[in-house]
C-alpha cells in the first residue's frame, strides 16, 4: 500500500488545499484498511482505491458546502511562487483549479494518476463516453484559460 500514498495524497491534493488534503489522504487510508477485506477483485486495486479517495473528497466538499453556501463561489488561491523557474507550473495549477470539479477530477485520474478512460470511468461512475467528453471540455477549458491568462502578462 506504500506504493499508493503519493497518488492518492496527489490525487486528493488536487482537488482540494494542502490542509484538507491531508485529513481527507487519512479518512481514505481508513476506509481502506476497513474496506480491504471485502475487495473481490484484487486486481482492479486501483480504481477501487481511488473510488474510495474520490467519495472522501466529495463527502468532504458536500459536507463544507452544506456548512458554507458561499463556499461555492469562492475559488482555492494559489500562492505565488517567487522562482521564476516554477511560474509556468503555477500558471497551469491556476488553471487546473479554475476548472470545475468534474473536469479537474478527470484531468486528474487521467493525466497525473495516468489512469486508463475505463478506470477513471468507474472511479466516476459515470460512462466511458461521459469520461472522454469531460476530458475534451477539460482540454478545451484549459487550453482557453492558459491562453488568457498568458495574454494578462
């Protein structure tokens, strides 16, 4: 299971703050050791642990947002990173949390977990064909704000 704690904190991590992410990264590693014993597929280890990080998150966010109403409308600040080396990385981090969640989620799984459409399907629950337009949207929405946010400079 070592081998999973940076992806699955990662994963958390995107889609919440630094904070967040670490008591979520735990609820989910509980989930597990008590989930574990009911796994019937071993071997489809990865969109199972990543259901289970994936439900951890949105119980979390439901939970701030029944607290917080205008939680929804504010957006998570980046802190500027003063190397120049790591602007464009920051740029895209902007962009990434810009999204809405379902599209960052999928950007997530699918490019930074490297997780195959099938598997990024099921951690969703949603269908293949939901996964690969949110992937497209994702794509597009991305590409729009990098492109305006490069023109701000």
């Amino acid at each position: 299971m070592s081998r999973w704690r940076l992806p699955v904190w990662t994963y958390v991590r995107r889609m919440l703050d630094a904070e967040r992410a670490d008591d979520v990264a735990q609820e989910v590693w509980l989930a597990v050791v008590r989930g574990l014993p009911r796994l019937r597929e071993p071997a489809r280890f990865a969109p199972w642990l990543f259901t289970i990080a994936r439900r951890s998150v949105t119980d979390r966010l439901r939970g701030e947002y029944a607290d917080r109403p205008e939680a929804l409308a504010e957006a998570d600040a980046l802190v500027e990173d003063p190397v120049e080396a790591l602007a464009d990385r920051a740029r895209l981090l902007d962009a990434l949390a810009a999204l809405p969640p379902a599209e960052r989620e999928i950007l997530v799984l699918f490019y930074l977990e490297d997780l195959p459409v099938a598997d990024c399907a099921q951690i969703c629950g949603v269908p293949v064909g939901t996964v690969k337009s949110r992937l497209n949207r994702a794509r597009r929405l991305l590409r729009v704000h990098l492109e305006r946010t490069a023109g701000d400079e």
